[in-house]
C-alpha cells in the first residue's frame, strides 16, 4: 500500500500528514505553485516516493494541487467532505483545528482507500476557467452598479459609469470565447443541447453546470452527483428532538450557485419539478427546503440526460417518479 498524504486546503495554505513506515510527518506549505513545488521537495526528503494523496473537494482552492500532484505520477483522490466528515463523527472528533484534520483525512485515505482521480480534460478545465472568470466579472459590475446607487458625487459617478461600460465589453467578449470553445468541441455542444431540454435550463445555465461538472462517468448515481453538489438533506435530529432538514452544502459551492435560478424556473415551467414542490408545499416543508429539493431533482435530470446520452424525456421521469 501506497504512504498516504492527508492534505487540509484552505486559500492561501495547506496543512498535510504523510503517513510513511508507520510516522506521521506534519508540513504547511504555501497554496501556491512555488508551494507546490516544495510539497514535492519534502516528500523526496522523507523518502516517501509515490504516495496516495487525498484532499476534500473544495472547489478552485484544491483543483490546481490535484492536479500538479496528479501529473506528477501520484495517485491523488478527491473526496466528498460529507465522507470525511461522517468518518471523523464515527471517530468521535471535536476538535476543530488544521493539523487533526489533515491528519483525518489521511486516516480516512488509509482505511478507506477512495478511488483514484483524474483530471478533466483539458477543454473542459478550459470552460470552468472561463465560465468562473465571467460570474467573476458579473459580480464585479454588480458591485460596480450598486455603488452607483449609493453615489451622488458626479466625478465619482462618471467613473462608476465607465467602469460598469469597460466590464460589460468584457462581459461580451468573455461570452463569445465560451460559445466559440464548446462549438469547437462536439462533445461539450452536445451535452449543452441536451441540458437545454430540461424545462427550467438555460443556453447560460447549461453552459455553467457544464463547467463545474467533473467527468460524468466518475458518479456511479445521481444521488453520488447530488452529494458533490452538497444537495443531499441533512436531518438534524437529538433523541426526540427533530429540526428542519436543510441541505449538506458540503461540496462544489459554484454548481449550488449555477443551480439556484433554474431551480426557480423549473418550479414554474418543469411539470414534474412543480408538481414535486406542490406536494412538498402542502407536507408544511418549509420555502427554502422545496427550493433544495428542486435543486437536488433538477441535478438528478442532468444525471439522466448526460449519463444516458439522450434528450430529457418526461414520459420517463413520470414513469420513474411513479415507481420511487
């Protein structure tokens, strides 16, 4: 078996645990690609060659270790953090700092040995890359049109006004990359066409489920998907006391972001996803919890369609609906 690096991201730095000949080794490194580098230094130092590296999926601040360890010959698994979490509650952990966590992840990597990852191919880290940098932008002019709201001062307004027109013509030009990259690529136009024949789904939404979605073919299930969304319930329950069931949020934030507005849509326009929240509304589920459970079945639709390589048909889903 393989040493196994547990790796504890956060933004600017990442605390790791290597397991090799039984000691534990304990390094913070930088969450850069002169960190990296040094990650790779040290684990020549402890001898500890090709190792099993696993880290929590948290989005843009792990994918660029990933995929730098990956491509240099590590195995590297990128894990759900409900998983980690349900294995550190099964240990009974109650203290919450960075060192024990790295260290729990690398104790769940040696007991559990969670499958391999890999990468997604280059054109489709390309989408993400430009997808992100436009929400970016969108959320930069917003900020941009809100200070305008709140600006009476002339010289100032002017140069809210010709920042927000500097942005929307990058905007644009953003746009028209993305477009021009999935044409260029059959594979990804023809999973947006499809996506797009979910009521309640977008030429735009499509577009940004495709870029934060991993490779298809590593979910084994629907319900896997929705966990790597943190859309699965979370039931908050202490002998007989029961709260309301929210949403894990444990996984890709982004694609719970991308999801949201369609989500509304679908409400309206999906017979089967209103027909769903109807019956939920008069269970007494709470506006938001519906709304979670429209997200949680609209990721389940997007499954279907891509994984079965066919257009959303709702003679199918009712069917399937009426025999769960």
């Amino acid at each position: 078996m393989l040493p196994t690096l547990g790796i504890d991201l956060g933004k600017a730095s990442f605390h790791v645990e290597l397991s090799v000949n039984d000691k534990q080794r304990h390094r913070r490194f930088n969450n850069t690609r002169e960190g990296f580098a040094e990650l790779a230094a040290w684990l020549a130092k402890q001898q500890a060659g090709m190792v099993h590296a696993c880290m929590e999926a948290t989005g843009i601040y792990g994918d660029a270790l990933a995929h730098y360890l990956f491509t240099q010959g590590h195995t590297v698994s990128v894990v759900n953090p409900a998983l980690i979490k349900a294995f550190g509650q099964s240990e009974l952990l109650r203290n919450k700092d960075d060192r024990p966590d790295a260290a729990l992840i690398r104790r769940f990597c040696e007991k559990q040995q969670p499958r391999a990852w890999a990468p997604p191919p280059a054109y489709v880290r390309e989408l993400r890359a430009l997808s992100r940098h436009l929400d970016d932008l969108k959320a930069t002019r917003q900020q941009l049109l809100n200070r305008q709201e709140g600006t009476r001062n002339k010289t100032v307004l002017k140069s809210l006004h010709k920042l927000v027109k500097q942005l929307e013509v990058e905007i644009e030009r953003i746009q028209q990359q993305i477009e021009a990259h999935i044409d260029q690529h059959p594979d990804l136009k023809q999973m947006r066409d499809r996506l797009v024949t979910i009521p309640g789904i977008g030429e735009v939404s499509a577009t940004a489920i495709l870029s934060e979605l991993e490779q298809i073919q590593q979910f084994t299930s629907a319900r896997e998907l929705a966990a790597y969304a943190g859309l699965t319930p979370r039931n908050q329950r202490s002998g007989t006391w029961r709260g309301r069931t929210r949403l894990s949020k444990m996984g890709n934030a982004r694609l719970r972001k991308v999801l949201f507005m369609p989500a509304l849509t679908a409400m309206r326009s999906n017979t089967i996803i209103r027909s769903f929240c109807l019956r939920l509304a008069q269970r007494g589920k709470a506006k938001m919890a519906i709304v979670g459970a429209a997200m949680r079945k609209l990721i389940h639709m997007v499954f279907g369609v891509i994984r079965n390589g066919a257009d959303f048909d709702p003679n199918i889903e009712t069917t399937r609906n009426a025999a769960a």
